[in-house]
C-alpha cells in the first residue's frame, strides 16, 4: 500500500469516530421578555427602554432566542421604575409545566394536566438597581446567563 492509500483507509476509519466525538448542537432557549412601569398596565419610557436593552442583550447569546409570548415556555417579567439618578427592576422568571414533565410528576388524568399546562411557575426573583437602564439590563442578562440559563444549560437536550 502506498502512503496515500494508507491516509485514506486511516481518513475512512478514523473520521466516523471523530464526528461522533464532536459536541452536539445544543438546543437554544427561547425565552419572551415583557417589561412593565409600576402601577402602570404598559410600560413607560425607562420601561420601554430597559425592554429594549435586554432583548438586545439576550439576543447577543448566543444560545438564546426571543421568541413571542404565546411561543414560549418561559418569560420574563421586568416591572420597572426611575427615580432621578437611579434605576430599578423586578424580575421574574416563570416557565409552563409541558405534558411530558407532567407525565414525569404523575399526572396523567387530562383535565388535571391541561389546567397545570395553563399555569405559570416562578422560577427565579430578583431585584436590581443601577444609575441607567443600561446597567440595570446588563446586570438582568448577566443574573439570567449565570443562573436560569446555566442551569438549563446543563440539563440533557430534549428529543
């Protein structure tokens, strides 16, 4: 055998095992993000701006995907309020039990399965503040990165 019939045969065995040794794309998260003002039912102009912000921001991650609210097994909630020099935000995490992790839990009668399915579950709470809403956004991502989302991260990809 010559030097080049020998690469390809080493090149034929050797590239399946590579491929498969190769990290498998994870699944992105989608997530949908809504922003409120205190005591308001539509967000104000900081609101509106932190709302930006953190899309913005979340969009950059690249594992991440923003998605409408009704296509979503996650939201985040921004409630947010300025006073002059500072900014602050409450968010909240909640996420929609699916029919398989329902299946998991026990619950296999279908009414009971459909109105859990209808609710929405808290999953993480935070509270930040900072001079602008570009710092308090920075810090939400940087929270969600570290926390909601490292943890999903680590959880086997679904079929």
């Amino acid at each position: 055998m010559t030097a080049h019939s020998i690469a390809a045969v080493v090149m034929i065995v050797v590239s399946p095992a590579i491929a498969a040794a190769q990290p498998q794309p994870r699944t992105r998260i989608s997530v949908s993000v809504e922003a409120r003002t205190e005591g308001r039912a539509e967000p104000d102009a900081t609101a509106a701006q932190l709302l930006a912000d953190v899309r913005r921001s979340l969009a950059a991650l690249d594992d991440v995907e923003i998605v409408g609210r009704d296509g979503s097994r996650r939201t985040i909630w921004i409630i947010a309020g300025a006073t002059p020099g500072a900014t602050a935000a409450s968010m909240i995490v909640t996420e929609r039990y699916d029919r398989e992790t329902l299946m998991v839990l026990g619950i296999e009668d279908d009414d009971m399965a459909f109105r859990m399915m209808a609710l929405q579950i808290v999953t993480d709470h935070q509270i930040f503040t900072g001079r602008d809403t570009s710092d308090v956004a920075r810090r939400i991502v940087t929270a969600l990165n570290e926390g909601v989302f490292a943890k999903l991260r680590k959880l086997p990809p679904r079929p």
